[in-house]
C-alpha cells in the first residue's frame, strides 16, 4: 500500500478532474437497467423457488441479490451528489425511489452524507454521517462506562455484524442528528419508512411472508454488511492521514485520508467503482463509470493511498486515532503504548 501523492499540488487534481464530471444520460438509464433488471428477476425466481419448497435455492440467490442492491446503493449515492444526471430533479427523484429499496431515506442521507465530505479527517470536525472515531487521549480520558461503549461500537463482530443492520433497519426510521432541523429530513424519513411497509406489505400480499422474509431480509442484511465494510475500509485504512482544522484540507483529505481500495474486476463492478474513493472525494461529481477512466488517464493516482483485498481483512482491528505517531492503531497497540 502506498499514501504518499506523485503530485505535490492536491489541489490542482480538482482543476485537471473538472472535463469527468459531465454525465451521459444514455449510460446512466443502461446502469441502472443493467442493475434493478438482473435483482428484479433474481427475486423474482427466488420467491418462487421459496414456494415450491427450495428455501435454499432462495437463500442462495440472496446472495447475487445483495450484490445488486449494493449496486444500487451506489447508484442513489451519485445521484445524492448530483453526478449521475444533468439535472437535480431525476438525480432527486431516482435516488427517493432507490431509497424504497435500499431502506435509506434519500434526503436526509444526502444531507448527512455532505457533511461527511466537507469533514472527511479533520480531528476537529467529527460528527455526522462518519464512523465514530476518538483519538488515544479522548478514549483513555472517558470514564469506564462510555469507554466499554466505545470498544463494544469498535468490536468487529458488532460494527459488521449487528451494526448494518441496525443502522439500515432502525437508525435511518428517525432523522438522527437533524431531528430539529426543520421537517424536511423528518418528510425524508417518514415518507421512505412509509414507502417500504407499503412495498413489503404488498409483495407479501403477492408470495407470502415467508418467501419475503427469507428472501429479501437476507438481502438486505449481506446487502448492508458489504456497505458499512466498504464505508469502512475507504477511510479506516492503515497509512491514513487526519489533522487538525488548522492543517486540514479537503484536498489533502480526499488524497491522503480516503483509500483507492483495489478490488477485483466482478467486485468492482458490483460496487460500482466506489472503491476508487480517493478520486471520488477528490471530486465527487464524477459519475462512477468514469472513475476507471480517470485512473487509466492519471496511473499517477493508481498507487496513492492504494489498499489491497486481502490487505484490508487485517484493518477491522483499527479503533483509535494515535496523534503522536499520526497513524490509527488497534486498542492492543494503544494499550502497549500505554
């Protein structure tokens, strides 16, 4: 893995990016058809196996299922940042409508999301739409009971297993963070959670609830376990870079603090490029089919703060930012230190 820039200018890669970010319409529709149309179907087939008795055939159809939620997710998160059509409108309108299936209310993400890229490894501006993250002296200073709170949140078997589904299932039912921040996040959510009973009601009025249940539950757990990972490793990662407000910028951020995670090609695929985060933080009204394209123009950026598959297994172990060593360490590490 590598995260040190082949240009000294992070800022000028902002400038050079500007010619990707023009959408074409025609691909967009394609993707999304070459997406919702495969996951529809599998469904589809998997229900019906589940009611002629092969409730395995339908679990393991569940599992090419989640892949295309996954791409599908990636889909509405363009359109949140206004890079998958020209105009707000359809980006707005196809991301609600994902939303449904992905069980996250569009706006309010769209919001909170935002506040994550203008605050992507600044130390001094943590918050909203990121995994939490202290530093050694914020953990070692909090009284035993938030701090057993905060290694249980850590745990990797919490974080990946109970956590996505917590998160998709019963944290985004409720504007969290922006409960008073008007009624538009609160008509995001609701409005969503509505469209998601009616959904469910209506397919198991149609299959029954056991097909529904096996089905689209399992999806949808594999589905959300394959996001927070993802979200994880993109800027969980070792030789990932955060400072202070002072030394901070966006820029220097989306190069040094977001991972370029190297998958392979059927897995990028699946998770529509996201991977090549550095250049999407970098710029992110690119749409996601043209990330490749900027890596085979720029093989420059190929290398910065690139992580490998089998390489990232290993970062589930980092919780807490080291200030002194300007790296993240495990609890283990921390403690030794200690």
């Amino acid at each position: 893995m590598t995260s040190k820039r082949s240009d000294s200018s992070a800022a000028a890669w902002s400038r050079r990016l500007a010619d990707y970010r023009k959408p074409s319409h025609g691909r967009s529709v394609v993707e999304i058809l070459i997406t919702a149309a495969p996951l529809a179907l599998i469904w589809g087939a998997a229900w019906l196996l589940h009611r002629q008795g092969f409730w395995w055939a339908a679990l393991l159809l569940s599992v090419p299922a989640a892949g295309f939620l996954v791409r599908l997710f990636m889909i509405q998160h363009d359109c949140g940042h206004g890079a998958f059509f020209r105009h707000r409108h359809a980006n707005d309108w196809t991301g609600r409508i994902i939303g449904v299936l992905t069980l996250t209310p569009y706006d309010y993400w769209r919001r909170t999301h935002a506040m994550h890229h203008a605050t992507s490894g600044n130390l001094d501006r943590r918050g909203l739409g990121a995994i939490e993250t202290l530093t050694v002296e914020e953990y070692k200073a909090l009284p035993p009971l938030r701090r057993f709170g905060y290694w249980l949140y850590r745990n990797p078997v919490v974080m990946f297993g109970l956590g996505p589904a917590f998160v998709f299932v019963v944290m985004q039912r409720l504007p969290v963070g922006l409960m008073r921040h008007g009624w538009r996040p609160w008509i995001s959510v609701v409005g969503t959670t509505l469209s998601i009973a009616a959904l469910f009601a209506g397919l198991i009025l149609v299959f029954g609830v056991a097909p529904v249940l096996v089905v689209n539950v399992t999806t949808l757990l594999l589905a959300a376990t394959i996001g927070v990972w993802l979200f994880y490793v993109q800027h969980q990662f070792e030789g990932a870079q955060w400072s202070r407000n002072g030394e901070w910028t966006r820029e220097e951020a989306a190069l040094s603090g977001s991972s370029h995670y190297d998958l392979p090609p059927v897995l990028r695929w699946f998770t529509a490029n996201i991977g090549v985060h550095h250049v999407h933080h970098l710029s992110s009204r690119i749409p996601f089919y043209r990330l490749s394209r900027v890596l085979r123009d720029h093989p420059e950026l190929r290398e910065v703060s690139r992580v490998g598959l089998l390489e990232s297994l290993g970062f589930a172990r980092l919780a807490l930012w080291d200030e002194s060593q300007q790296r993240l360490v495990s609890f283990r590490e921390a403690r030794r230190r200690s």
